[in-house]
C-alpha cells in the first residue's frame, strides 16, 4: 500500500471524489501542512494555522497508480484560484500536493506542468506541491460526510 495527500477546497467533496475509486483502500479527511499541533477544526477554520484541508488516501499501486490519482485531483477542484474553492475562502482551501517521497513529488510536478501547457486554464496553475507533514485526521463527523448525508455537495 501507498499513501497520497491532496488538498483542493473543502475536504468533504475532495473525500467523496477519491473514495469509491478501485484500488483506493482508504480515505480519512483532516489537516496537514502547518505546525499546529492537533488542530481541530475550529483552530484551521482561524486561518491561523497554516493547515490545509485535505483528503489522506491509501492506495494499492498495483490496482491504481499515483498519477490517475494526481488526474482526479486536478478534475475536482479549480488549480488556478489561490487559497480558495467556490464559496470557501482562506488558506486552508488552498490548492496542495504533499508527497511522501522523491519519486511522488517528480511525477506530480510533471502533471502540474503537463496541465499548464495543455492550456486548459487562462490563469495560472497556483497549486503547491511540498512535502508532506504530520497528518491529522479531522473529526469523526467531517468523516465521509457527503456519504452519511445523502449525498449533500460542497464546490464539487
């Protein structure tokens, strides 16, 4: 198994978007990137943080690879607007990668540029891509949130 950590708005949406895909074993939304010890989410809603709202995936490589999980990434969320999806604003919706290890953080960076050049976008890609920090689940109610209410839709 592998691990993959996005950010790409509210965590919910970004949960529901990787979480019933093959080879995705496991999804947990909560927070990383800052240095906050053991946010909750009233401390990360302060944007005095520096944590991001992400979704910590599990996969098996075997199944699915790094890069088709970099491609749902790029799908759900709008890579050109800084600290910001939708109606959600504030740094912990920033637009993140955080890779484990040098082989994630090349293959990710070739996908940023791969979508920069396709032109897909008129504003710049302001997505970071940086190395991963302690991960700190959310809690249980954030959980598979849009699955345990009917489906309920945030920016995606």
């Amino acid at each position: 198994m592998e691990k993959a950590t996005f950010g790409a708005g509210c965590f919910w949406g970004v949960e529901a978007a990787f979480q019933n895909i093959d080879g995705v074993v496991l999804t947990t939304v909560g927070y990383m990137g800052g240095d906050f010890k053991d946010p909750t989410y009233e401390d990360v809603c302060t944007d005095k943080t520096a944590h991001a709202e992400v979704v910590h995936i599990i996969f098996n490589p075997l199944i699915i690879s790094y890069e088709k999980l970099l491609d749902v990434f790029w799908d759900v969320h709008d890579p050109t607007q800084k600290n910001r999806q939708g109606p959600d604003r504030g740094t912990q919706y920033r637009s993140v990668i955080f890779y484990y290890y040098d082989q994630q953080k090349k293959l990710a960076e070739q996908s940023k540029k791969k979508l920069e050049e396709s032109k897909k976008y008129k504003k710049p890609i302001v997505t970071e891509i940086t190395l991963a920090k302690e991960f700190y689940p959310a809690e249980e109610y954030h959980q598979k949130y849009i699955e345990k209410h009917g489906g309920v839709s945030c920016h995606i």
